[in-house]
C-alpha cells in the first residue's frame, strides 16, 4: 500500500507531486526506463508538446502491461533539455497523472541520448497485488 507524504516541516509540492511515497506490505515494484517520444514505428513526434504527449503514451502503455495504472506510481523523473519547455509539458502531464500525485523529481540537461529528443520521462511504480 502507498501514500502520500507531503509534511509540513517542508514547502509544500510546487506542482501536482507529493514530496514522497511510502510503500508498506508486500507486493510488486515496476521500475521503467526513460521513455520518449518516439512511437513504436520509431519515428520521433515533432515539438515539445507531441514528444511529451506520446512519451507518457508510452510510459501508461509500459504499466498497463505490468497491470498497472498511473495510480500505481510512486516516482517520477522528467528530463528535458530547454527550461522554456516546462509550460508545456506542465499541462501534458497533468492530464495523464490525473488525480495521482506520485513524488517528482524535473532535472534540465544539455541533451538526451539523441538530438531530435526533447524530454524523457522515467517512473517507478509499486502495487500491492
């Protein structure tokens, strides 16, 4: 079982996250490598925004496989390579996560693995069953 831990001996979350997850009981971990915006055809999306939309396709996909939802996710990395893109990817993850708050980490780098690439997200995730 997880829950949210947002203590107020610390700042409040800054965007929809909570500060940390515990994990308590038995149960199974998904830990899910950086996804992108690439479809499975291999052609990479144009634009921050459709890179960002189809690498949280991805990453649902990968939990739905695992029997999973965006419920189920206790982690969050998002890595992009321009600051100025975080208003729009701020909305697109938004609208997969819903009402989950998994905790959340957003790191700015100088690049991906490949030019073309603009974010990559990665996640653990954890369910009871």
């Amino acid at each position: 079982m997880s829950e949210s831990l947002n203590p107020s001996t610390v700042p409040a979350p800054a965007g929809p996250y909570s500060q940390a997850i515990v994990v308590t009981g038995p149960g199974k971990w998904l830990h899910i490598s950086g996804q992108i915006g690439v479809g499975a055809d291999g052609a990479t999306a144009e634009g921050i925004v459709q890179q960002t939309t189809l690498a949280w396709q991805n990453l649902v996909a990968v939990l739905a496989a695992a029997g999973m939802t965006v419920d189920h996710l206790v982690k969050v990395t998002t890595f992009l390579v321009d600051a100025s893109h975080l208003s729009a990817v701020g909305p697109v993850r938004t609208r997969f996560l819903g009402s989950a708050r998994p905790a959340s980490t957003l790191v700015i780098v100088k690049e991906l693995a490949k030019k073309e690439w603009l974010v990559e997200v990665e996640a653990v995730a954890f369910s009871a069953s």
